[in-house]
C-alpha cells in the first residue's frame, strides 16, 4: 500500500517543495501530482500521476493529445481532476503561442513554424489558420479559419479575404495540421492554395507560403517553390 503524501516528511511533499525550492525542484509527476491534489485510498496523487504519464510514454506531448475522457483511464483521477490536468497544459500551449507570436516577423518558414506548433503539433484533428500580416512581415494578427476532422477540413476563401481586409494586411501565411504525420500536401492543399493565392493577386495581398505541421516537422510551399 502506497504512503498518502501526508504521511511523507514535509520536505519531501510536492507542495511544500514547490513553495521552498520552486517548481524546478519537482519532476514531472510531482508537478502533476499538484493539479491531482488527492490520491485514493491506496495510491497517493503522485503514484496517480506516475501512471497517467506512462500511459502516455512518460512524453509531456503525447500527454498533452490525451482528452478528458482519456486523463480519465487512469483508475482515481475523475471528471474534476482531468479537467484541471487538460486546463494546465491548454494553459502551457497558450503561453507558448502568446511567446511566439508577440510583435513576430515572419523572415522564414521556421518563424511561422515556431507560431503555430504550441497550438497544432498535439491535435488529433485538422485545424487551418491564417496569418495577416504588414508590409514589413509582422504580424497583424492570426485567425482560425475552420476545423475538420482527422483528415482534412474545409476552408472558405472568402472568409481569409474578407478578414484580410478588414485587417488592412499587405500579405498572408497558411498553415493547417496533418495528425496522421504526413505532412506532404495532398491535391486539396494545393488547390486551397493556388485559389487563396489567385484571390489575394485580386486584391493585391500576396500569399508568402502555406505550412503544413506534422507533430515536430513541416512541409513549406515556399521553401519547396511550390508557391
């Protein structure tokens, strides 16, 4: 039978760590074992958070495409703890996205790879964004334009220009997620592609590239010159 935490030394209790030490002081099922707050009867909130962890390869980014339901598969952590779990690491991929974009100029395929992989390297479906962006390359702004299933979604063109306007943005990125790890384009991305780059020679917004995430790599039209 597994210890509760508070029959552990007050040194060792991941709170009190925490308070004295810092959160670099604790390892990553003891910061979990935090957002559980309880064990149960026979496991303690850490031996909880040591489980969910291997069920998810003890990888903080396969933790984090885990959904509720899934948190939930680990006997002793409910509805309520999960929540608090999936509501920390939506938190964590915030600020990631918050640090990123902050005052970004987009100089290469990487800088708006470095945006969008906080909010897409761990969905497991499809989501298409837009960048607007000034003549100087910063950007403007950024806009989820839809959201599909696991293999594909569907994009309206007239919606990216109608937000390009009222924007007053001078050029655009693309980027969209492929969950499956291919992160080659299909016929689809290809065509979305050369219409939103039709539709902005119109109006006089060039389309600098379209980005295509798969977990940690990425597909660039413009690095590519398929653009």
């Amino acid at each position: 039978m597994s210890l509760k935490i508070t029959d552990w030394a007050v040194e060792d209790r991941p709170r009190e760590r925490f308070w004295n030490k810092g959160p670099s002081s604790l390892s990553d099922a003891e910061l979990i074992a935090i957002l559980i707050g309880s064990g149960t009867k026979s496991r303690s909130a850490v031996d909880l958070a040591h489980e969910l962890l291997a069920s998810s390869g003890n990888s903080l980014t396969e933790l984090g495409r885990l959904s509720v339901a899934g948190i939930q598969k680990v006997k002793g952590i409910g509805a309520v703890k999960a929540i608090t779990i999936a509501a920390a690491l939506e938190l964590g991929r915030r600020r990631k996205l918050a640090e990123a974009s902050e005052n970004a100029q987009i100089r290469s395929s990487l800088d708006v790879y470095n945006i969008f992989c906080p909010i897409m390297e761990d969905l497991p479906h499809e989501e298409f964004w837009i960048l607007f962006l000034n003549r100087a390359n910063k950007v403007i702004s950024r806009m989820k334009i839809s959201q599909g299933g696991v293999s594909g979604t569907v994009t309206d063109v007239r919606i990216v220009m109608k937000k390009a306007i009222e924007t007053l943005a001078s050029c655009l990125v693309i980027c969209h997620n492929h969950p499956s790890g291919n992160n080659s384009p299909s016929d689809s991305d290809i065509r979305i592609t050369q219409k939103i780059k039709e539709a902005g020679v119109m109006m006089d917004i060039q389309l600098l590239d379209h980005i295509i995430i798969s977990g940690k790599e990425y597909y660039s039209f413009a690095d590519n010159g398929a653009i």
